[in-house]
C-alpha cells in the first residue's frame, strides 16, 4: 500500500488527480489497520478509532474527485471550491478532538471496553458531554452512509456519461473505457448495501450480519485491486490536454454523449443541410479515397485536421444528421471492409481485424456483430456456404 501511495504521489506533479488516488488508497489502508494498532501500539489504540471516522468521512470525496478526474475532458486539478466536500470530516476531526481531551483510561473505556456502573460514577461530571458527543458521532456515522451512496451514484452517473462521450470522440476505446473502475464501483455499492443493512440490524435488532474481520477482507482486496488497476491508469482524455484549440472545442463539445442534451444543443445549430451534407460528402470522400479510417489511433480531433473541419460541426453531423455516433461511424467502415476480406482472403480473423484498424480482437468481434448479428467466423462460414 504504501509503495503504492509513494508511486502516486511522485505522478501527482503532472496530474492533481493521484493526490485523490493516492489519499483514497491510504485513508482504505489506515482504516482497515485496527488490529496493527492494537497488536503494536495498543496504548494509541483510542487516537486510531476516534481517528477512523473522519477517515471514513474523506473517503467518499476522494474517490468522487479521482472519478472526476480519470473522466474530465480538461486537465483536473485541486481547487478551494473541492474543500467543501470535507466539511463532514472536519465536523469528524472535531469529534475526535472533543474525545481526546478525556482522560486516556475513559477513552479506553469507552471506546474499547464496556460502560458499567464504575464508569458512569467516573465520568458523572461530564455525562451531558459525552451524551452529546455520542449523539453526534452517531449522526455523522449516518451522514458517512448517506454520503457514500449519494457519491456512488455520482460516480456511476459520471462513467456511464463519460464512456458516451469516448463513442463521439474516438475510435478504439479499449484503454480509455475504464471498465475495470465500473466494476470496482459496482463492488463498492455492493458492500454499501450489505454495512447499511448490518447497520440496521444491529442497531434494530443487535444482529451482526457481517462481522468486522469480512469487511476488513473485502477492504483489502478492494485496496489491492484499485492499487494495481490505478497505477495502470491515465486520464481517458489526457492526450488531449497539450492542445488549447482542442480544448476550447471540447469544452463546446462538453454535453455531448447525453441524448437529450445534445438535441438541444443542436436546436439552434447555424449549419443548413446544405452544409451537413458538404461536411458529410467531405469525409466520406476522404474515407473512400485515404481510407484514414484504418488508423488505430483515429480519433474526432484527427479527423478534423484532415478536413478542416471542427470537432464541433463534425460531430453535430455525425449525432444530428447521420445519427450515428462518431465511433460506430468509423467502425461502420471497417466492417465493411472486414466483411469483403473475410470473403476474398483466408487471412485468420486476428490478421483481419488488425488489417481494418482495431487494435483488440474483442473490439472487432463486439462491432461486428453489433453491425451484422453474426461473428466473424459465422459471417465467413455463411458466405463460404452460400457459394456452393
């Protein structure tokens, strides 16, 4: 963890974005470290519970901010405004100030051991105090759930857009598709769901569903997997940060990959069909004649400098007047080529799909059966009997 946490943070000088990486992983680290502290420091085993809700309360920011960030069209960095999201976990930190300044052994006893008789004539002078900071540690123990599931959704919401917005900006989408963050996502909801409901039953029924040692294991592993995948992984759009051109059409091209509000951004489009139809004779002129189409690393930006088009009004042809999306478009080129290779040549399927431009077999079986219903081997076959 920490070798992970190191390596991050000697890549946030070029992107703000593994600082939320690299806190996330760490704040994960430090929660599930319980039994460290009590096995080796067992006289700091208080700082570290008091310290665990704050913790928890800056994980839901972080991880918003580092999905913000692998999904943002423009470079993502820190700004004053991102500190509003820990007021919650200072409002924590403030907890945890208020218990430490309690003696340690009414820490311990609070904390670690039972609340008897003895303890409650100890601490007699200051019940009210601790009846209130109890009320409100438990008030934010409910905000830290309803946080987390209202910045899973969030996130949910922001890859599911981000990945429409990739279709109308490039090609091949294979390393840029964050797939491995969806499901990581998805884990998290789950784990969400099972914590609110052993909430419940413990605080209803005093019913431990899932006991702490099974949520420290899936912490782990989830610690694990995020390390290996995040460490792997770039901006989606980072190779589009370099240039201020791009950067100002992709802001105008900001709302694209929602069906809704791309329709009406396009309500009051200042292109005729006159001019649709030029820009879409143009590419398709291109296409016949340079076949860029072939290119693996096409993208929308790439396209506009070969025709002299912006990526504004290409894309708007694209979605409002071809009704297709910018990567379905030039995969709709190369499986026409694939479908006449497969018949005319005995090259393996591997060899062709490279041949046509895509770089992942598995993005060539996808878009061709997407544009046939048939896989390559079913289209060859078919074809080979409709010869005899």
């Amino acid at each position: 963890m920490l070798l992970s946490v190191s390596l991050l943070l000697s890549r946030a000088r070029h992107s703000h974005v593994y600082y939320c990486l690299a806190a996330f992983i760490f704040l994960n680290g430090f929660i599930t470290a319980g039994p460290v502290f009590s096995t080796f420091v067992p006289a700091q085993q208080t700082y570290f519970i008091a310290l665990t809700l704050p913790a928890l309360l800056c994980l839901g920011p972080f991880s918003w901010m580092y999905c913000q960030g692998l999904t943002s069209q423009t470079k993502w960095r820190f700004k004053l405004g991102h500190l509003l999201h820990f007021i919650p976990a200072g409002l924590g930190g403030l907890a945890a100030i208020c218990m430490f300044l309690f003696s340690l052994e009414t820490q311990h006893n609070l904390l670690i051991g039972e609340v008897d008789d003895d303890l409650l004539m100890s601490i007699e002078g200051n019940l009210s105090a601790l009846g209130g900071l109890a009320i409100f540690v438990f008030v934010l123990l409910i905000f830290w759930l309803a946080q987390s599931g209202v910045y899973w959704l969030k996130s949910m919401k922001r890859l599911y857009q981000y990945q429409n917005q990739l279709k109308h900006l490039f090609a091949s989408n294979s390393k840029k598709e964050l797939t491995w963050l969806i499901i990581l996502t998805i884990t998290i909801g789950l784990i969400w769901c099972l914590m609110c409901l052993n909430f419940l039953a413990d605080a209803i029924f005093e019913i431990t569903l899932i006991n702490l040692l099974s949520f420290k294991l899936m912490s782990l592993g989830f610690i694990w997997s995020i390390s290996m995948w995040g460490l792997r992984q770039k901006p989606g759009f980072e190779g589009l940060y370099n240039s201020e051109k791009i950067q100002q059409e992709l802001a105008l091209n900001e709302s694209v990959g929602n069906n809704e509000t791309t329709n009406t951004k396009y309500k009051n489009s200042a292109l005729t069909q006159q001019d649709f139809e030029r820009i879409a004779n143009k590419i398709n002129t291109l296409f016949q004649e340079s076949k860029v189409y072939l290119d693996h690393d096409i993208s929308l930006m790439s396209l506009s400098q070969a025709t002299n088009i912006s990526t504004h009004n290409i894309s708007q042809t694209l979605n409002a007047y071809l009704d297709i999306n910018f990567c379905d478009y030039i995969n709709s080129w190369r499986i026409q080529l694939a479908k006449s290779m497969l018949i005319e040549k005995k090259l393996t399927v591997l060899d062709i799909s490279e041949a046509c431009g895509f770089n992942a077999r598995s993005s060539f079986y996808k878009a061709f059966k997407k544009e046939t219903s048939m896989t390559p081997s079913e289209y060859r076959k078919s074809k080979s009997s409709d010869c005899y």
